[in-house]
C-alpha cells in the first residue's frame, strides 16, 4: 500500500498546478449556456453508447482471455475441427472412415507370410495385418497396420507414398516391427490429431499421457471390424478438438477402480492418467508429505495397479469428507487424510492387503503382525482428494507387497532344430536363464523342446516380474471346493492346449502356492490380456502360440461367477507354449 501512496505522489509531482508554469495562460470570460431539452437527451444517447461500447469490449475481452487460458491449461493449442459425414470424420482435411477395410495380400513387414494351415489373407498372416483407415488431404492413403505376433502387439499408422510407404506414428524409437525395404520410418507428413496431448487439465484437474495413442488402438478383425463391437467407454468427461475423454468405474464394495481413457472415435484409444503434485503413479509420495505428528518417514506410495501390471486406473474410496482425518500436508498444502480403523474400507486394506505383512521379507520383521492402530499410525494407506471431488486411496508399498508375474514358464517346438530370440515386455527381476538386455539370443530350439543356451541346456525359458499393462478386472471364473482344485486346474489346462510335461509342471510349481482355504477362485487370463501384461517378442515367428495366465483368490464360502469357456488351438508349425500365474503377495513369497 506504502508503495502505490508514493507512486500516486509522483504522479501529482508531474502534474502542472498553477499560473507559475503557464505565464501566458488568460482564462477566457466564461458565458452560461443552458442546453435545450434535445440537447439533453441526444448527449445522453451519446453516454449511453460509449458506456455499452466500453461494456462490449470488455466482455469480448474477458471472453478471448478466458479461450486463451483454456488453450494453455488443456495443453496442445492446435484446433482441430471435426466435420461428421456419412462416410467418417474430416480433421484437419484429414479423412477417417467409420468402418476401415482389410488392405488384402499387404505384406508391409517381414516374416509374415502365410505358414501351415494359420489363418490367412491372400497369403499373409492374419497376426498382422492392414488396414485402411482413411485418405490424407492430399488423398493418401492412411494405413494402420495391426501385429499380434506372439503377444507382441504393435499398432503403426503409415502414409502410402506411390508405391512406397511412410510411418508416421509412432516415433522411430518406438517401432520393434521389421518392416520391408520400401516402407521408410520416417515420414514429412503430420496427422496432428492423432497426437495425444501429453498435459491436459479437465475441470481443474490436470492429467497426462504418453503423447502417442498408437499402442492403443481399438482391436479389427480381417474384416475391418471392430472385435466384439465398441468398447463400453464409460462417463463422457470432457471433448477437446477431436478427442472425447471417458472415466469407467470398476465399482466394489468400499471403493471403485476409476480409469480414464481418451477416444478419437471408434478408431483409437489411449490411457491417461492423473498427474498434478501427487499422481496416480507417483512412487515417492510420501518423501513429499509433512505428517502432523511431525514423524519421519520413508516409503513408496501408489494408486491403482495391481496383479502383475502397472496401469493407469486409480482407486476411489466410498467415503464421506466428514469421514476423513487429516494427517499431514503436501509442500504444496495438499490436506493428506486418514481414516478411522473401524472404517469397512481400512478394514479390507488391512485385513486382505496388508494380512498380517505375511508378504513382507525377514528384513521387514518389524512391519509384521501390526495391529490396525499400528497400521494406521504408520501409514499404511492415505487419501488425498483430486480435481474432481474424489478422495483417491494411495497404499504404502513398504506394508503392502504387491503381486507380480510368477513363474512365467516358455517352451519352444521349432520343427526343425532352429536359433530363437525371444524378448519379453515385462520388468524381468528373476530369470533362468540369466535374462540380458533385450532379451535372449540364439536359443537353440530342438523339436522335443529340449534348449541349448551359451553351452547349457535347458528344458524351458523361465522369468518372472511385474508386467507393464493394466491389469485387467476379474469378471469370470470358476469357484471348486479345496477338494477339487487341482483336478479342476489340470482338466482347464489341457482344455486351452498344454499337453504332458507342461500341465506337470505347472501343477508341481503350483501346488504348494496354491490357497488352502475351503473354496478357491479360478480365473485365466485371455491371451490378448496376457499380451497386454507381458508381450513376446519372438524371431522366428511362431505358427502356434498357446499363453496361460492363472489368477486364483481363496474364499470362504462360494461366490457366483460367469463360467470361462476355453479353446485348445491346433499345435501347427513351430509352436511356442507358456504358461504363469498370479504372485498375489509378492514374488518373494512363492515356493520353489
């Protein structure tokens, strides 16, 4: 205030104050003239003008100022305008068709050409095919081209150049595909809407992306359709140029699993997550945290996740503002809460996550047989509220152990003695043998199976670690009485293809990690959800690939489940067989 006082004084300092400084100045004899009543009100109309034009440019004002932060908070300023036809969406004069076709007999990348008696178009594998999904302004064609070879999916856009073709999403450093000579990895033409923004902030909330969609995109079939239709998107949050945001709620009894996934039509998907100074996937939250008690602390903190992947849903308490305690602040003055220990949702953290820290290391002895108090006094879990009104549960690493990939089992039948490389996209933590960067090399592969690797031999391929996708919900299963159990697992086993030695030995691993309770939930994971947790990377490529998962939980009492139906694909070719199981408490607490 002192400040503005002085200024204002400066001001008046400047201003001329009387006949000193003008010596000439004579004022004028002033004569009163009373305006007429016409005057009046036609100098009225005049004010009147000025002051809606003065109101007018300040709202237009205010409007363009408002558009401008909205720009700078969501991110990319490009606009791009969507015009709807019958035949797709026009962005940027780009075309996009609502139903893509297959582009028949296009072999774009190497070692997909039609083997055995697998599935086929026009000579080329149907594990990765293309399709055309639209025509660039200057009328080229945009290709998507889709492979699922051993689990390894890839979703490249490509541009045809006359007889040549360019990609132009992903990035170089990102495509794993060889391509043919005439397909270039670098491309001058730019598809700007289908580039994530890699900030966005919706309704005060910011999120973020990797910025590329391409890993995402939405499943065709050899027919240029969708597999199994449209995916149910969930609550429309938000739409932004070309790209429709949607939030979809896993609800559960105390919380709900949120995920939110960007769309640009039917045609690609991609994740994005919450950011801000806690996010969803922050792993040192708690370094950042000034707790009440002024306690020192030092742990990793995470939302969401689960199984054997990382992804991007977060969890949502079922509470009450007025059911929260605050602990703690952020640097930023983020409110951090608790819980009472009665509440049902500490009750569940504590009594199935936590579980008396039986997943906890020797080196964690102090950590185990907590009582609930102790739980919550050390922090075991915390809820912060976000942007939009929900309080988010973040659980404490160091108390929780979280599940990984367990036992990942690979067996390879070439038809002929042959060199293999195979590569996995997980974060690989044991392996046997010895698994390298960028995987292994060289495997010798015999028909019978039996491997050789640097002068030693080896009956299978075996790795276990935490997987990179989003682990996906439990929606169907078989619950068998303990009595049961390992009859049902041999008899679903053989029913998706493993033969012999494979089923003995993923009961003899198994067994002693299997639950005891009275009932037991069976559950396998799909191979594109195998795909997406783990990816294979094999060279050569497999005719016949057969991947197992198994997700199991221990009941109580019986529970009601949709039944899994399986299919036992026909072993042609070299044929790769694997076969794992969920590490629900840790890697570290299997039996070897």
């Amino acid at each position: 205030m002192d400040d503005d006082k002085s200024q204002n004084q400066n001001q008046n300092d400047q201003i001329p104050t009387g006949p000193a400084e003008h010596p000439q100045h004579v004022e004028p004899e002033h004569t009163e003239v009373k305006p007429s009543k016409g005057a009046f009100f036609k100098n009225k109309k005049v004010l009147i003008g000025i002051a809606l034009a003065v109101v007018l440019i300040i709202g237009v004002s205010i409007f363009l100022l408002s558009k401008n932060k909205e720009k700078s908070t969501n991110g990319s300023n490009n606009s791009n305008s969507v015009t709807e036809t019958a035949e797709g969406y026009v962005v940027n004069g780009n075309t996009y068709y609502k139903n893509p076709t297959v582009i028949k007999g296009l072999a774009l990348a190497k070692d997909y050409k039609c083997s055995g008696s697998e599935d086929c178009t026009d000579g080329v594998s149907s594990s990765a095919l293309s399709y055309l999904i639209g025509k660039t302004k200057a009328n080229e064609d945009i290709i998507l081209f889709q492979n699922y070879d051993t689990g390894s999916k890839a979703s490249i856009i490509l541009v045809k150049k006359g007889t040549n073709y360019e990609v132009v999403l992903p990035s170089e450093d990102k495509i794993y595909v060889s391509f043919n000579s005439n397909v270039s990895k670098t491309s001058t033409t730019k598809l700007d809407e289908l580039v994530a923004d890699s900030s966005i902030t919706i309704k005060g909330q910011p999120l973020s992306s990797d910025g590329y969609p391409g890993a995402a995109f939405l499943n065709f079939d050899d027919k240029g359709k969708l597999v199994n239709g449209p995916p149910e998107k969930g609550t429309k949050l938000y739409t932004k140029d070309s790209i429709d945001y949607y939030v979809k709620k896993q609800e559960q009894t105390n919380y709900s699993l949120n995920k939110i996934t960007a769309y640009f039509g039917d045609l690609i998907s991609y994740d994005v997550t919450i950011a801000g100074e806690l996010g969803a996937k922050d792993s040192k939250a708690d370094e950042k945290i000034k707790w009440s008690k002024g306690e020192q602390t030092s742990a990793s903190y995470r939302s969401g996740g689960g199984g054997c992947g990382y992804g991007s849903s977060y969890v949502v308490a079922d509470v009450q503002k007025s059911d929260l305690t605050e602990v703690g602040k952020t640097p930023q003055g983020q409110t951090v809460y608790s819980l009472n220990p009665s509440n049902p949702l500490v009750t569940e953290i504590y009594t199935k996550d936590y579980d008396k820290g039986s997943a906890l290391s020797l080196a964690d002895a102090a950590n185990k047989n907590l009582s609930v108090q102790q739980f919550n006094d050390k922090h075991g879990y915390f809820l912060i509220e976000n942007g939009f009104g929900e309080f988010m549960v973040y659980i404490n690493e160091s108390l929780i152990a979280q599940g990984g990939c367990g036992k990942p089992v690979i067996y390879l039948y070439p038809k002929v003695d042959t060199n293999v490389s195979v590569a996995v996209g997980a974060n690989v933590t044991v392996s046997d043998p010895l698994y390298p960067t960028g995987g292994w090399k060289n495997v010798l592969a015999r028909p019978n199976g039996q491997l050789r690797y640097q002068g030693q031999e080896y009956g299978s391929l075996f790795w276990e670690g935490q997987g990179n996708g989003e682990y996906p919900a439990i929606t169907q299963g078989t619950v068998v009485a303990q009595k049961d159990m390992l009859a049902t697992i041999e008899k679903q086993l053989a029913s998706q293809g493993l033969q012999g030695r494979e089923i003995t030995e993923f009961i003899s691993f198994w067994r002693p990690n299997l639950p005891k309770d009275p009932y037991v939930r069976l559950t396998w994971l799909t191979l594109p959800q195998i795909n997406e947790l783990a990816p294979l990377q094999v060279t050569p490529r497999p005719n016949t690939s057969i991947r197992v998962f198994l997700d199991f939980e221990g009941l109580s009492k019986p529970i009601s489940l949709p039944a899994q139906k399986f299919n036992a694909p026909k072993r042609e070719g070299f044929t790769l067989v694997e076969w794992g199981g969920l590490a629900r408490k840790g890697l570290n607490t299997l039996i070897f």
